[in-house]
C-alpha cells in the first residue's frame, strides 16, 4: 500500500474513533440533562448580577453624571484613587478594616473547627445533635435580630453583661459605644452567630475519614488526645486549607450590613471601614465615581491576595483551589 494510503487510512480510523468518542459525550450529556439544567440558574444569577455589572467598573475611572450616563461621562483617569489615597482618614479606614478581618479571622475561623472536632468525639447521638441545633441556628437570624440581641445584652440597665459587671462591684459600662469593645463585640456575635454552621462541612469531612486510621491507632496505644492530632486533623486539612484560602481573599470584605448596624459616632473611629465608607460616600453623598474606584481598590486587594494565599498554600501542602 503506498505511503498516502496508509496516512489516509490511518486519519479515517481516527476521524472515526473521534466522531464516535463525540458521540459517548453526547449521550452522557443527554442522561443527564436534568443536572446541566439546574447548573441554569446558577449561572444565569453570575452572568447577570457579577459579571454584567462590570460593565459598571469603569466609573471608577470617569466624572460620572448621572444625566449622561456611563458612556457620555468625562473620562478621569486615577483621579478618585488619588483622592482616596491622600484621604486624611484612609490609614484608619484601611486599619479597621484589616484589624477586624484578622480579628474574625484568628477567632472565628478556628471556632467551626475545633466545634466540629469535639462534636466528632461526642458518643450519646441525643446530645450530638442538641448541641449541633444549638450552635448552628443563630444562622438563621436575621442581623437586625443579632444586633437587637446585643443592644439588649449590653444594655446599662438589666443588660446581661452589665450584671455580671455589677456582681464584681464595677460601674455599668456602655458597651455600644465604647471603641475599644466595637471589635471583641463584632467578632464574638460573629462567632456565635456562624460558629455551628460552618462547622457541618468540617463535620462531612471528618465523616469521611476511613474508620480503620482510628482503630489503627487505638491499637498502637494513641491517646484520644494523639488520635486527634494524628488523624482527625490531618484527615480534615486539605478542607481547611481551601476553607482558608477561601476566607483570606475576602480578607477586606467585612460584614457590612452589621458594622452598619453596629456603628454610631462614638465608636466611628474603631468601626469605619471601607464598605462602609463607600456606602456613606457613593449613596449618601452621592459621589458614584469616588465610591466606585475605592471599591474597585477593594476588589483588587482581595484579588491580589487570593492569589498569593493560594500559591503559598500550593507551596507548603498539596491542596489549593489551582
């Protein structure tokens, strides 16, 4: 057979096994069309609420006005990330903003954890799931409810707080508008509030650590204390790591809607961060282009920083989110 024919035939056995590979896809597709549909809506919510908006972004780098719409606006350049630089209060924003987010981040990252590490160990199923409705259903509330909660607790007449306070023979304190409590009471509603539940998914993943690394173990004469360390730990990480690397790129992403809640001015100086300085200068006072670039400084911040928890996190252990 010449050569020629040999190559064609050769490609007509691949074109072949190609159409017929293209095919399988297909027929699996068409099993399991009901699970590409439901992916519809999940995806029409990011098209059309994060991804279209960025059309928006560019605002940020023009005089918005409002009569002439995004593209009939005067370009700016950097200007409003100048303005925002040089703003008297922009180290204070950026160091309430950070002290909160690591404060949340020492504390109520590690709380789920180690919740669901003591649940794991409990025997009596009754109270396992008692203590998890418990914990996890102050989820649920609304923030206004938490808010109003703590405003009730802190309260200098009858607040819980304030009685325990006088137990010690101590003046009532006004806790709410006091700066120096504003973050301890932020984070530890926060823990409170979100503690039971983020700790279910460490719950699913110790549930799937293989049963014989615990009797190994026991068998070997570990401790429970050891056995904790040595395979409940380890069996869990790689969910940590990426829980982790999840939670530092939002690292300047805060509760918003509580710090408003929360915040007075009295407690302003501990309390203003950048999602609330953009709400109070791109809503209230109406400066759109202003409030757009510190957002999208924000953005960019987080960007910058998820991308290095991940490479680092790739560097010193095997999980990553690429």
């Amino acid at each position: 057979m010449p050569p020629h024919a040999a190559n064609a035939s050769v490609n007509g056995k691949q074109a072949v096994v190609r159409r017929q590979s293209s095919r399988k896809k297909w027929i699996a597709y068409t099993r399991n069309y009901e699970l590409y549909l439901m992916l519809l809506l999940p995806l029409a919510y990011y098209i059309i609420f994060h991804y279209l908006p960025m059309y928006g972004l560019q605002i940020a780098f023009k005089n918005f006005l409002p009569l002439k719409g995004i593209n009939g606006s005067p370009w700016a350049g950097f200007v409003h990330f100048d303005r925002f630089f040089h703003y008297y209060n922009f180290w204070r924003i950026i160091g309430n903003t950070l002290g909160i987010s690591l404060y949340s981040l020492a504390v109520g990252f590690f709380a789920p954890i180690v919740l669901a590490l003591m649940l794991n160990e409990v025997k009596n199923a009754a109270f396992k799931k008692l203590v998890q409705n418990a914990t996890y259903l102050p989820h649920f509330l609304s923030v206004v409810v938490v808010v109003g909660v703590m405003l009730t607790f802190t309260s200098v007449k009858g607040g819980i707080f304030n009685t325990i306070v006088g137990w010690f023979g101590h003046d009532p304190i006004n806790f709410m508008i006091e700066p120096g409590y504003f973050k301890t009471l932020f984070v530890l509603s926060n823990v409170w509030e979100n503690m039971g539940w983020n700790a279910i998914i460490y719950l699913a993943a110790l549930a799937g650590i293989n049963p014989e690394l615990y009797e190994a173990a026991a068998i070997d004469g570990a401790s429970k204390l050891k056995r904790l360390f040595n395979v409940s730990l380890p069996g869990i990480m790689p969910t940590i790591i990426v829980l982790l690397i999840l939670r530092v790129g939002q690292l300047l992403n805060v509760g918003f809607e509580k710090i408003l809640l929360m915040q007075n001015n009295a407690t302003l100086s501990a309390s203003d961060v950048i999602s609330t300085y953009v709400y109070r200068t791109g809503l209230l006072e109406s400066s759109f282009s202003f409030a757009a670039a510190v957002g999208l400084f924000n953005s960019v911040c987080n960007f910058i920083v998820l991308l290095l928890a991940n490479y680092l996190a790739r560097r010193v252990s095997s999980s990553s989110l690429w």
